[in-house]
C-alpha cells in the first residue's frame, strides 16, 4: 500500500483515491517571465515521478500542473521589453517546454493558462462575497477576509494571532485586517490593455492565489486526492487556496479541497539559499550546457523530495559516476531482454517506493541489483540486467543505449574527442598486429590517464567508455 507523507496532517498515511483506480493530481506550475531554475526543475522532477509511479502502480492520473501567466513580475518584464503579455509569457512557456522535455518530463494531462480561467475565478470570488468571506476596498481591490474563514492556519500550523502579513502578502490600509490578502486587483491606468478583465467590481485582473482555486476546481473538481508544490508555496499561497476554495464550495459539498498535500524541499546551493542577489542562481539551461540531463534529473531523484537538496558541481558529479555505474552494468551484458521477471529485486523496489516515494532508497536497490548483474554469469545475468533497466525506467533512467552513455563526456571538459579516441584504438590495433606490444600497452595507459579504459572483446573488437 501506498503511503504518502501529508503535509496538512504532519504524517505518513495509507493513501487511498477518491474514485477507486484513479487520481486526481495538481501541481503549482511557473510563472513564465524568465526561463527556469533548477528550483523549477526539482519541482517538475519530482512530481513527473509521482505521476509515473502511480501510474505503475496500475492508477489512472489526471495530471494537472498549471502556468500563471499574468501577474505584476509579468506585466513589469512585458512593459520593459517593449512586448505584449502574450509575446512574453509564450516565449518563456516555449523555453520551459524545452527545459523539462530535456530533463525526461512528461507533459502533464493538462497544463492550463491563468488568463484562460478568468470567468472561473469571478465565479469563485462571487461565492465568497456571497459568503461573507470577501469584500470590496476602498481602493477597489477585492481581498479575502481571513479572519472570517474559521480554518485559516491549518496547513501551515500557525495560528491567526501568530501570523504576521507573509513576505508576498500585500499589506495596504484599505485592507480590514493585514492578513487579509487580495482576490481581485483593480486596474491601475498605467498598466497595459492586455492586463485587465471586466468584472462586477470594476475592470481589474485576478491576485495569484485565485488562480490555481479557479484552474484545479475546474478540471479535477472542488474536492480532488493530491496537490503538490514547493515548500516555499505552503504558506500563503497553499493556505490561501484553501480558505478559497473551501470557503467558496465546502458548505454545498461537505468535503474538503484536497486530501494529501505535498511540498518537496528547497534547493541550495553550496549550503546557501539559492538567490540572484547572492550570485548562485542557475537556470535549467546553464546547468545542462555542463551536464547531462539524465544526470541532472538522477541527481535530484537521489535526495528524498522532502529534504533538502544542495546544488553543487561536486554533487553533480558524484550523481554522474553512480549513473556511469549502472549503465556499465548493462553495458557488460551483449543482448538484454525485453523484460526482466518477478523477483525480490522488485519486491524490494516497489516497497521503498510505496514508502513516501523514497526514491533514495530505490537508487540504492539499483546499485545493489547492478553488482549482482556484474557478478552473474550467462542468461541469469541477461535477466538480471533486464530487471535493472525495467526498474530503472519507472524513473526514467537507464533507458539509452549504454555506450553512448559511457562515451559521452562531460560538456564542459576539453578532453579526447571520440574521433581520437577511435583513431587511437586503431594505431594501438596496428601496434599489436606488428607485435610492436610496447607500443600498444603505451597507447593504452596514456587513454587511461586521460581517463578513457579500453576493453578487448572476442573477435578483435576493442570497446571504450570514460571513466
């Protein structure tokens, strides 16, 4: 049985669908005004694996992981570079498309736009005026009345006497309280054709939190099994989407938003918060001009979702020789099975898996089934190998052919190119037919020290990797 840690709760729990054999899954997505980060990577990683774990798991997903496309960062970024909302945000939707494709990331079921869902978010705003948990400003804004939702704090565990305005909740003097947090931002004369809707209160825009009520309760309905996101969202943008959403429908349905939430961990880097003013911000793109997509996406499968994850090249390294160990093992067996068979190995994977997703854990299953490959011998270690890449792909790894894993060096060092190294191979196979076996031995160390390792395969046939 699946057990999921849930974060409203503070505890592991059996995890069991609203509709038997099917889940209804939302994630907070980005908000497109510049490329990706690596924080954005680890959050589309993370929940590309729980989408395809469930779906190994023989459950049918619905997998919902939405874009906000308007918002003040957007509209700054549009207005300096001359540019519509439009132009930018499909831009930058265009570029993380390509960033997650890279890192083996499915596209989700849908993957709907802000600016799509508008009349939604009206709707839901409606409900809670009608419900006395909204109000309209002075200033025209309509905001939400936290103080009037009796749950308020649940989720981040804090109580409304404790809490203070959160570092993205806007703090005005038209606001009734300063928790209270805006629904719908009236229009501002200086702001773009493109940013303002009509509305019951006045020409205006949705405030964030709306967005994701309006998106998630449209396509997976007021009360779905799974909503997940970075821990950074926890608190307000998850607090404030349920006080929204339940504020909005729970008195018609009895049911709560959401069953289980799940936050991954922050990312650091080099032991410090990840931020641009400290000069160690990286985007997606930086990162793999250096390395290897499967590597990026195996090093941030090998820390548990909810941990920390400490961004570093030395780390990235370490994850690039653990995947340069399993693909050897594959590599070391000529014809591998379609398919692997039932065995403890997967009894043994499916377990940890089971266990909050301790994709850590199922690493090491993997380093354990790829030295018993290297230790078998004949069809054993054909099933063996078979196993290893079938586990391995209910994570996306392992899925390439496993030279050219093995041959592939890293982007950023300058080194034998494999052109050379061929034409080394040949010059040490002339040696060895001249008997000139010196020479041939020297040709061999000096790959070596450059950190290429040849070995002889029946019938002449030299092959290569790095180490």
């Amino acid at each position: 049985m699946l057990q999921i840690f849930n974060t409203l709760t503070r505890r592991k729990e059996t995890f069991k669908p609203i509709e038997h054999g099917k889940v209804r899954l939302y994630v907070c997505g980005m908000t497109v005004y510049d490329f990706c980060h690596i924080g954005h990577a680890r959050v589309m990683v993370v929940f590309d694996m729980v989408q395809r774990w469930l779906r190994a798991s023989g459950m049918e997903v619905t997998y919902v992981r939405n874009i906000t496309d308007i918002d003040d960062k957007i509209i700054k970024r549009a207005v300096e570079n001359k540019e519509t909302i439009k132009e930018l945000t499909q831009r930058f939707i265009d570029a993380m498309h390509e960033d997650a494709d890279a890192l083996g990331i499915e596209r989700p079921t849908y993957e709907p736009r802000a600016t799509e869902y508008v009349p939604q978010m009206q709707d839901i705003i409606t409900r809670l005026m009608n419900n006395n948990l909204a109000y309209q400003a002075e200033d025209g804004d309509v905001n939400y009345a936290v103080r009037n939702f009796k749950n308020y704090g649940r989720l981040s565990g804090k109580s409304l006497d404790d809490l203070r305005a959160g570092e993205r909740v806007a703090v005005a003097n038209s606001k009734q309280d300063p928790l209270d947090f805006v629904l719908w931002k009236s229009a501002k004369a200086e702001e773009p054709a493109d940013t303002k809707w009509e509305s019951p209160w006045g020409v205006g825009r949705p405030g964030w939190h709306i967005e994701c009520s309006a998106m998630s309760c449209q396509l997976l309905g007021t009360h779905f099994d799974i909503h997940g996101g970075g821990a950074d969202l926890q608190f307000p943008h998850h607090e404030n989407e349920i006080a929204q959403s339940e504020g909005a429908f729970s008195e018609e349905t009895g049911k709560p938003f959401v069953n289980t939430w799940m936050h991954n961990g922050f990312v650091r880097v080099n032991e410090e918060k990840m931020s641009k003013s400290l000069g160690n911000f990286f985007t997606i793109r930086d990162v793999l001009k250096e390395f290897d997509p499967e590597v990026v996406r195996f090093f941030i499968l090998k820390a548990h979702y909810r941990s920390p994850l400490n961004y570093s090249d030395a780390h990235l390294e370490e994850a690039k020789q653990g995947l340069t160990r399993l693909y050897n093992a594959l590599a070391s067996v000529e014809d591998i099975p379609n398919y692997g068979k039932a065995s403890t190995w997967r009894s043994r994977f499916v377990a940890v898996m089971n266990d909050d997703f301790n994709t850590p854990e199922a690493i090491a299953v993997l380093f354990d089934l790829a030295s018993e490959v290297n230790r078998a011998q004949g069809q054993d270690k054909a099933t063996l190998a078979a196993t290893l890449k079938a586990l391995g792909g209910m994570l996306n790894f392992l899925q390439r052919d496993p030279t050219a894993f093995l041959q592939m060096g890293s982007k950023n060092e300058s080194g034998l190119q494999a052109q050379d190294i061929e034409d080394q191979i040949a010059a040490r196979a002339a040696a060895k037919q001249a008997k000139d076996f010196a020479k041939a031995d020297l040709i061999r160390k000096t790959l070596l020290e450059q950190g290429i390792v040849l070995e002889d395969k029946p019938g002449g046939i030299t092959e290569w990797r790095r180490e």
